[in-house]
C-alpha cells in the first residue's frame, strides 16, 4: 500500500492509501465529533458532527468517508465548523424528548458528552415533543423512541455484526422510527437473537438493559469492535 | 437488422403516407379531457364518411399546448397545417365535415402563434407527431439510424468527443457536463458496467420528462443505447415513477417492438454490441431523483442517498461504474449522433449550448411545454410565448427548479436563461418547470409550501435536512401566523446556511433556496409578517437549556 | 444486504399462519409468479410490492410477511422499504379515491382551495379515509398535468382544471346513498 502525506490543521501526517479522513485525525490524537460513527461498523456519513474543511473544495465533508489524498489540506476546526456542529446538536435535543435528568443512560451518552465539548448551553430551536412510545417487551432490553437520534448503529450492528437484520428503518424524515421485524413488539420479533449488541452500540439511552434506572447505562461501545477485530488482532489467549 | 432494412421499413412507412393525417393527443393531460374518446371517435367517423383511405388517424404524444387541450392536428399532404383546441370527443364529426369542405365551429388554434414559433425543437421534434406506440413512425423519421452510426463508425472514444464538444450538459438540473461523465464512465475499469436513465421526475410543476417518454420512448431509448455502447455497459434501467403509468405503459411498448426488430437485445445491428433495457417503476419519494438514492431504489432498498464520492460513474449500481442520465439528456444524443456536434453548440450560449424543455405553468395565459435555445431572455418565454399573466394580473416571479429553485422577480425577466444566469439569482436552471406567479402570490406562503414539500419528502438520514427541515418549515408558520419576532426570521436564515452547506444530498443542500431566494427578492414580505421583540423576553419559548 | 441468519421455516407459528392464509388465497400465487418472474431476486422487492398492492388494494401485515418468506429478506427490511415510499399503504383505501394534486403549478391555482373544500365536506384530514370506508382523501406531490392545473384524479380518473364546486359535486355522487 502506497503511503500518502497531507496535513490536518497545519500538523503534517503520513497515512496508508484508502484511509480515511476520520481514521488518520484518530491516529494523529486529533478529535474529530462524531456520532453515526462506531469502530467496527460501516461509516454512513450521516450526523454531519464530522464535517471538515479541505482546501480546494467549496463543500464540507464528512471526515468519515471521505478517503484521503496526496497532499490534502484538512482543517477539522473552524468558527464555522463550530458553529455548525453546535446546530446539528441543537437540532437533535429539540427533534426528540432528550431529558436528561430523568435518563437511564445521564452521564454515558455520548449526545450528552458532545453538547458539552461542543458548548451547547442553550436550545434556540422550539421543542417539539413528539409523542414516542418505549418498548419494554423484550425480556431483557427496552427502546425509548424518545431518546433516540436515527444514528443507526444499532441497525448495522444487528444486520452487519449480528446478521440478524432484526433491526431497521421505517418510515421517513422525521417520522422513522428504528423497528424489530415487521413492527412489531420487540418481544415478538422471531429474528431477534437477543445478543444484545445493539443496546451495546447505542450512543444514547435510547437502548438499555431492562432494570437500569437513571444514570445507570452504560453502553459497552467498544465490544462491537473487539467482536469484529479480536481474531484479525489476535485479542484472546491462545491454550496450546 | 441492417441498415439497409431499417431503411426499407422507414421508406415503405413513408409511401403509405395518407392525403390527411389527423393527429390527436393522447398524452396523459388530454386524456383527461378524454382524448382518448374523441381519437376513437375521429377513427369512427372517417370510416363513416368513406375516408379510410385518405385520412390517417393517428394517436400521437404531447403537443405542448396543454393548456388549450385536447388538441387535434390536420397535416395536409400539400405541407397545409391546421390546428383545433379545446376539442370534446363529440366534434369528430363536425372535423371529418371539414375535411369534406363542412363547416366546423370548433375552436381553430393557430400553429404559428408565438407559442410554438420561437421554439426550437430537438429533443420535442417528434413529440405530438409520431405514434409513440408504432416503432414504424420512429423509423420513418430516421430512429435509430443513429444508433446504426454510432455501432458502425464511431468508437467510444469517438462518440465521447463528439458529446463533450457538443457542449451538452446534464438536464437533471445540476449541469454536469455530459462529456465528462461519460469519459469518466468509460474510463473506470469494471467489466459489468451500466446506464440508467433518471426518469423520477418529481420537482412538483414538472413534466417535461412525461411528455418526453410518453410521446417518444424510442428517442430515449435510443439515446441510452449510444451512450452503453460508448461507456461499455450492456444493460440499462429506466427508473420512473409510478405517478407516470401511461409513459410507463408507453415504454414497455416501445421496448417490446424494439427487441422485435433487434434494436434491442443482443448483437444489435449485427455488431457485438448486446444491450437491454428494464424498466424500474419508483414508489413515490421525491428523493429518489438524488443519484445515489435513485441506484438504491432500483436495488430494491430505501432511497437513502449515501456520501460521495464515490460517485456513481465509479461506482454505482452494485458497486459497478454506472452512467446515470436524466431523460432530456438522452433525448438529445441522437440528434447530436446525427447532425454533429457544432450543429448542437450553435444553439445556445458560451457555456449552456442546445436548447431546454420547460414546463411553462401556473398564472399564465398559455400553459404547456416550450422547448427553446439556451440563453432566451424570460421576458420571451414569459411575456411573448406565455402570453403574460391571466385576467388583467401582473407577472411577479417566476419559479424555477422546483423545491431546490428560486424564484426569480419580475424586474429581472431580461435574464438569459442559462444555468450561470439564474445561479446567479440564487435559482437554479432544474430540470425544467417553470411556475409563474402573479401580483395575487404570497411569497412566504409559497416558500412555506416548499419547506414542507422538502420536510415531507426528507428521507431522514442527516441531521440537518431531516430537522432541520422541520424547524425551519416551524419557523415559517410561526412568521405567516404572525407570532414570530426579528430573532425568529434571523435563526430561520441561520438554519438555511447550515442546512445549505451541511447536508448529506442535493435534497437538503437545495432545500433552502426557495425560502433564501424570496427572502432576497421579497424580504419585506416577512418583514411585515413580523411582531415587535418584547424586551426582555427568552429567544424562544423553550429558550432554556436541557443538557444538564 | 444479506439475508437474515435464521429464516422463518415451517413449525415457526408466524410462517405457518401466513402459508396458511395464503394457501386459501389464489391472489398470493400470483404474486409469486411475479416473484418467480424476477427470479426471486432481493432488487426486486419495490416491482413485488408494486404487484401486491395491485392485487390486494393495500399491503397488510401478513402479506408483507409472505413477500418477506418468499423474497428471503428480512422482514424488518422488507417493512423498512414499505413504508419509505408513500405510494405503498398499509392502510385499507375507501371504495373511492379521490386524489388532489398539491404539485406547484396546481398550488397556485388554488388545489388548495379544494382541499379545503373536500375536508369540510368528508369530514376527513388529507390522508385519511371516512369512517364508513367510502371514500379516501389524498394529496399527491405533483402528478405532471401541471398544463391543466388544477389536476384531481376521482378513482384513477384525471379531471382538469378542478374548482371547489366542481369537486364537491363529484363526490357528491359518491356520498349518495345506493
């Protein structure tokens, strides 16, 4: 693999070709927000929280699928980066009933953490208090629709980690809604192998073990890649 | 099929050319007029009157002037054309009498009226003439006799520099140069490759796609022939949307008598040249006009956009190079086959060459479809060809490119028609519909219209279009119920930048243009919507923090 | 995508339930001819619903679930799809349909006027369908006879240039009763 050189804010690096921008900015201990983004799963393109600036090209582009090139100038912070990260924010905690105070996963969600690295103090937008219910049928996990912000990762993790494809999208715009199976009651859905990876890759309480109250969920995010990874990294202890 | 059949067909087709041809529309707006009635009727009545063997009734597509339909033509063979309008399925007979030297008191129209005099007509020059379900029509005009050139003669390279000199550029709305796209398909290595025509029309105000593929399927198909021979791919799709059953029933016509006469299928022309086409019917998602959701679509998932690049010309429909067109793209490749590429690039200006279609609607006098140079200043089309608003109103904008335009004032009809000239006034050139609107017009209501047109049809991927959308379609009601202040009006113009430059697709990177373009052109229609800032108020009613 | 781990097979008590109804039902050997037709194939899920919604007039849940076994595609996916484009309902359609089309060209020429008009008269929101399932109120986005604007279409049949009266009318001949 060829090497490619380029610069992230002014701070030369060195990167294998095909990697991309987000990847190099990690490597480099440069912090790029991101939200839709879960080592270990597909990169989708789609919270925005990422945008970076690349000199010589008018638009901002998601630093995780955009793959870097030869002699690339990147700026991954900016007044206007901020400024639009701090709206992407915004947007999300008025779409939906995000209350922290009250919620299973206060002071382990990520939404949380980035509205205050991003500063965040205020929500300019009129909420919206959609009507969203809360699925407790599984035996072992709930989803409150309340909490959730349409990332999917738990939909990639059930259908490219699990491959059960229990999980997905309906719906459209502001209206989709994260399903099991035919809509129905998660309890219900035959698919389900109940292995739980989705509550694990959920950025905010929206997915939780049944039982935790508030502040008490703590998603194990980092066990989708090492599920994905351990054997190519040799992760486990080997009995000859 | 060789040349030489196809000529033969094209002759023999020719020489039984009747003394009369009556032509009716049966496009999908005179149908509704029932059209199709009076075609049946007109045929019923030249038998009565004896004149099976002078007159040929024949089904044909758009006319263009829908508004005056439904609409009959009389092509005498001595080069006479008349035109009636407005005609009800019971004045068959009345128009047969006149064939005789009757008296008919249907209302005349006149084919030279401005209307249809300052058009210049390439991808529309069968349209309203040939019988879109008789292949045999096509071939008398000359179908497919480019196709014939383009296997025999050309090379992909050779046909690739004919379309970039042509100047031709993308009708979808963006304007990508055709050349380019095409080059660039070519190029990406992949031994399965496809074409796919983009006939998801769904700007609302738009049909000139419609009317294209309703009144002269083969010049699409032939078109996206040409282009699979000169990029290397072997099969085609053509994605329409399901609103347009008549174009689709239309096509799969036209393929079937296609692949009959081996236009189609497999070593085409006797050459190794094998393409096939397949229709792919849309499900009613406006997004799904976007590329990269249009190729999700045909493979059968949500029409989610995904990031480019890589662009579909890399890698498209099942990660293969893939060339996507919309359909007036297409239509126009022939007639550049045929004619050459200086020909095409004497229309038009310096950098938009050729002509457009417009769907030319809304508070006008003359409604329908117009094809015209690049470069033709509105004030013609609106004023001289439009005939200017109806019942003594005034022309206060022109609405261009749908939900991703912008609408264009009054005082700035002089614009040339060209995709700088209207990027330029904050719209876009867009696929081609054209809505006027009169003195009687709210601006912000229509902005509001379109915010929730881009809300509805959000497909919810991205953060900034699918709440964004929703919060700037809020922000409008607030303004047009007269409940928002100053700072309402400032976050609404914040959150069309951010949406603007944020957003994943095209769908939300345009979705601000109507309220960006009327806030430039109209500003003081809000401003007076506006309350006074009460002091000391929060900036919003739930102005307080919950990220605690 | 791929196809789920474990797929539904005979003795899953949803599976049964569906083949049964199915079995009963000549319409559902049609839809698999189609299927058949596209080999089966995963891409052609939208042409498949496309047939089913013609055969059934809506796509309820059990069909959805057959279109699912038959396809071998998750059902989760197959729901997902159904609902992203609104020309598939999953709602039973009154005995008459009228559709106004709200595209721009229709919009300024008052289509909105005769929205209004017919929620008043059928006591329905747009998208919905009256109590007694005789007649379903939709908007459409822009059906392109945008020339005859404004458009409604009264159970598949397009009228021109339609006023508030004259849409009243014509669902007055539907409100009869017979």
């Amino acid at each position: 693999m060829a090497a490619k050189t380029l610069t992230i804010n002014g701070q030369q690096v060195t990167a294998e070709e095909g990697a991309t921008v987000l990847q190099v900015a990690r490597d480099a201990k440069i912090n790029i927000p991101t939200l839709c983004h879960l080592d270990g799963m597909k990169d989708v393109g789609a919270c925005r929280l990422c945008i970076v600036e690349v000199v010589g090209t008018p638009k901002l582009l998601p630093a995780c699928t955009t793959v870097i090139a030869e002699g690339m100038e990147i700026k991954t912070e900016s007044d206007r980066l901020r400024k639009y990260r701090k709206m992407t924010l915004e947007l999300l905690f008025a779409e939906r009933n995000h209350v922290c105070a009250v919620c299973v996963a206060n002071g382990h969600c990520e939404l949380q953490t980035l509205a205050y690295e991003q500063g965040v103090d205020h929500v300019r937008y009129d909420y919206l208090f959609p009507k969203w219910g809360v699925d407790t049928t599984h035996e072992r996990f709930g989803m409150d629709h309340n909490r959730c912000i349409l990332c999917s990762r738990c939909v990639r993790a059930c259908v490219e980690i699990e491959g059960a494809a229990t999980k997905s999208i309906a719906g459209r715009g502001a209206k989709s809604k994260i399903i099991s199976d035919l809509n129905e009651p998660w309890g219900e859905a035959d698919s389900c192998t109940s292995c739980g990876k989705c509550v694990q890759s959920c950025p905010t309480g929206a997915l939780f073990n049944k039982g935790s109250t508030v502040a008490e969920m703590e998603h194990d995010r980092s066990h989708l890649d090492y599920v994905v990874t351990a054997r190519e990294k040799k992760l486990w202890v080997t009995h000859a | 099929m060789q040349l030489d059949e196809l000529k033969a067909i094209a002759e023999k087709k020719k020489a039984s050319a009747k003394k009369v041809c009556l032509r009716t529309c049966l496009s999908a707006g005179c149908i509704s007029s029932q059209s199709d009635v009076l075609h049946k009727n007109l045929a019923t009545e030249v038998k009565a009157a004896g004149l099976e063997n002078d007159v040929e009734v024949r089904r044909v597509g758009c006319m263009g002037f829908c508004g005056q339909g439904p609409l009959v033509g009389v092509d005498h063979k001595e080069g006479k054309e008349e035109l009636f309008e407005f005609v009800k399925p019971d004045d068959a007979k009345a128009i047969v009498s006149h064939l005789k030297g009757g008296a008919c008191d249907v209302q005349k129209g006149d084919p030279q009226h401005p209307f249809f005099a300052k058009q210049v007509k390439i991808v529309r020059a069968n349209g309203g003439i040939v019988d879109p379900e008789n292949i045999e029509d096509y071939l008398a005009i000359g179908g497919y006799q480019a196709l014939h050139h383009a296997l025999t003669e050309m090379n992909s390279e050779s046909i690739i520099d004919t379309i970039t000199k042509s100047g031709l550029r993308g009708r979808g709305g963006a304007g990508f140069p055709s050349g380019i796209k095409w080059g660039t398909v070519a190029k990406s290595p992949g031994a399965k490759k496809y074409v796919v025509c983009n006939g998801d029309e769904g700007d609302p105000g738009a049909f000139m796609d419609r009317s294209v593929l309703e009144s002269d399927p083969h010049l699409v198909l032939e078109g996206m022939a040409i282009a699979a021979h000169a990029v290397g791919a072997d099969q085609g799709f053509l994605y329409v949307r399901a609103e347009y059953p008549l174009a689709i029933s239309r096509l799969q016509i036209a393929i079937k008598q296609a692949k009959a006469l081996g236009l189609l299928g497999s070593g085409i022309f006797e050459t190794p040249f094998n393409f096939n086409v397949d229709i792919r019917i849309g499900a009613g998602a406006f997004v799904c006009g976007e590329e990269t959701a249009l190729l999700a679509s045909i493979e059968g998932e949500r029409g989610m956009p995904r990031p480019r690049p890589p662009f579909p010309a890399v890698k498209g429909l099942w990660g293969c190079p893939t060339l996507l067109n919309n359909v007036e793209t297409f239509a126009n490749i022939s007639a550049i086959i045929n004619k050459g590429a200086d020909w095409y690039a004497s229309f038009g200006t310096e950098k938009s060459k050729g002509t457009k279609v417009f769907a030319l609607t809304g508070k006008i006098k003359n409604n329908g479809l117009i094809e015209v140079p690049m470069g033709i200043p509105l004030r013609q089309i609106v004023e001289e060809m439009g005939g200017g608003a109806p019942d003594g109103h005034s022309v206060k904008s022109v609405q261009t490119g749908g939900p991703s335009g912008g609408c264009i004032p009054a005082e700035h009809l002089d614009t040339p028609v060209d995709y700088e000239s209207l990027g330029k006034l904050g719209s876009i050139m867009g696929s081609g519909g054209m809505v006027v609107m009169d003195d009687t017009t709210n601006m912000v209501e229509i902005a509001k219209f379109y915010m929730e047109f881009c809300m509805d049809e959000s497909c919810g991927k991205c953060i900034p279009c699918r709440a964004g959308t929703v919060q700037m379609f809020h922000l409008l009601e607030k303004i047009t119920q007269r409940k928002a202040t100053k700072r309402d009006l400032d976050k609404l113009e914040e959150l069309c930048d951010m949406v603007k430059n944020t957003s994943l697709c095209g769908l939300g990177q345009t979705a601000p243009n109507p309220i960006q373009s009327t806030l430039r052109f109209f500003r003081s229609e809000y401003e007076a919507l506006l309350q006074p800032d009460a002091t000391g108020a929060p900036v919003g009613a739930n102005g307080t923090a919950k990220a605690h | 995508m791929s196809a789920t781990l474990s797929h539904p097979n005979p003795g899953n008590a949803k599976y049964d339930r569906v083949m049964k109804v199915a079995a009963g039902d000549k319409r559902f050997k049609i839809l698999e001819v189609t299927m058949k037709k596209n080999q089966f194939r995963h891409d052609s899920l939208i042409e498949v619903l496309h047939k089913a919604q013609e055969l059934f007039g809506y796509l309820e849940d059990d069909l959805l679930r057959f279109v699912a076994y038959k396809l071998k595609l998750p059902p989760s996916r197959v729901y997902g799809v159904a609902t992203f484009y609104h020309f598939f309902s999953l709602k039973p359609q009154g005995k008459h349909t009228c559709v106004v089309c709200m595209g721009t060209a229709c919009y300024v020429k008052g289509a909105d006027k005769v929205v209004e008009a017919l929620q008043n008269k059928l006591k329905v929101k747009s998208g919905e369908t009256t109590p007694d399932g005789n007649v379903s109120l939709l908007t459409a986005r822009c059906i392109g006879a945008c020339g005859i604007a404004p458009a409604v279409t009264y159970d598949g049949q397009v009228s021109p240039k339609q006023t508030p009266e004259q849409a009243l009318e014509k669902i007055g001949q539907w409100l009869q009763p017979a």
